[in-house]
C-alpha cells in the first residue's frame, strides 16, 4: 500500500439530481457522511467537468461516485480516470468504486460493462452475499441477505482476471465484487437513504414502465438499509489501519 497520509480522495464522477443536490447535497457529501469522515479531511476531484486528478499514491484511500453518465459512452474524462484507477489499484492503495465508480473499475481493470440484459434495478433490492464473502476484509460478518438500495441501468457483465464475486442480485449478478486485495466495487449504493431512493424512482418512473418494471410496486418497497450503509464506515476505517 502506498503512504497517503490520512486524506480521502473522493472521483466525482457525476451530480444527483438538481432538486435533490438543492436539499440534500451532492454524492460526495452522502459518501463521506456514510464513511463517518470529515468533509476537511478529503479532497474532492470533479473529473466529469475535467478536474485533473493527482499525483499517485498521495491519499490513504480513493472513492469514485456514481454518475448519470455511461461508462459505455467511453467520455475521454471517463477513459481518463480509468487509467488512473488501474495505476492506483496496482499500486494498492484502497479503493472503492460505486454505481458507476464500480463500473469503472471493472472496465479499467479489463471487465465488460453494458446495458443489464435483465433490465433496470430500482429501489430496495435483496443482496444474496457468496461464501467467499464471508474472509472478505470488507464484507465479513454482514448478513447472508440483506437489502440494498439500487438505481441503474448498465452492470459488470463480465468481471475483470482474478476478480472474485462477493455478492449478487435477482437482476444483477455483480452486486458487489473484490477487484484486488485492496479494491472493492460495489452496484448498489450505500450512501443513499430511502428519501434518495424514493426520488430516483419517482424520476424514472417512465423508463421503469417502458422496461416492464412497476414503479409503484418498486416504490412501495423502498425501505431504510442502515446494514449496507456500514460498508462505507468499515471501508474508512480499513483504510485509516482501524476497524468498524
């Protein structure tokens, strides 16, 4: 692992909705308030709007956002950060990848991401963990089952040479997966709530119907998963050398 100090590097790969981001903030402010770390302590890089990313090795740990973009779309900023995110992953710094930041690291580090054959996943979803979660330093000790906040439309198809599946979904096979030994992605999103949830849906709502999905049985659904919510605090803390 390389010497970064205790600073957080937070990859803004996108921003939530207008509406919500008036509210509620933005990703990073959500990431960095489930990893239980003070905003002054991180250093935020918004490579979407061509915000250049640092030296390697010069955090104790890295987190990429989700994003309303496609990683499919290939955006240079996108490429860019991937290339990045292979060199920091070799390296072995920590990293941590969600929605699209998990997306990312499986094409970056030589995966297939694509459109989900199986359709959109939104709302409150059941994770079903795999056995070898149960020796991962990040998954240890959650439940076998659990329910995880979920709003996207592509996945990790294929995963990347010597990646290890960790968990999955009814509609996605690679909910959760462990990249390196220091390097996790995760499709679902522990820094949403309910209420966060609840709007992505509610925004969705035509997409989901033209998909076969009923929005209104999804919204019904939706619940608080405070237990998913501890991956962020668990990951923090590995990173610090403490535990949660």
């Amino acid at each position: 692992m390389t010497d970064g100090g205790q600073r957080i590097l937070v990859i803004k790969a996108g921003s939530t909705m207008p509406s919500l981001r008036r509210r509620r903030g933005d990703f990073e402010h959500w990431i960095l308030s489930g990893m239980g770390a003070d905003p002054i302590d991180a250093d935020v890089v918004n490579v979407e709007q061509g915000e250049g990313l640092p030296e390697h090795g010069a955090h104790a740990s890295v987190v990429i956002t989700g994003s309303h973009a496609m990683v499919t779309d290939h955006s240079a900023w996108s490429e860019r950060a991937a290339a990045w995110l292979a060199e920091e992953v070799r390296l072995g710094t920590p990293v941590l990848g969600v929605c699209y930041g998990h997306q990312l690291l499986a094409h970056a580090l030589g995966g297939v991401v694509a459109n989900n054959p199986k359709g959109l996943e939104f709302g409150t979803v059941e994770m079903r963990l795999e056995p070898e979660a149960e020796t991962d330093a990040l998954f240890r000790d959650l439940p076998p089952s659990l329910p995880v906040q979920a709003s996207h439309t592509q996945s990790v198809l294929r995963l990347p040479a010597e990646a290890v599946r960790l968990a999955s979904s009814v509609m996605d096979a690679n909910h959760a997966v462990r990249f390196a030994r220091n390097a996790w992605g995760v499709q679902f999103h522990p820094e949403f709530d309910a209420e966060v949830v609840r709007e992505y849906a509610r925004h969705s709502r035509e997409e989901l119907m033209v998909g076969g999905r009923d929005p209104d049985s999804i919204l019904a659904g939706i619940q608080e998963t405070s237990t998913s919510a501890r991956v962020l605090a668990r990951f923090d803390a590995m990173a610090r050398g403490g535990s949660r």
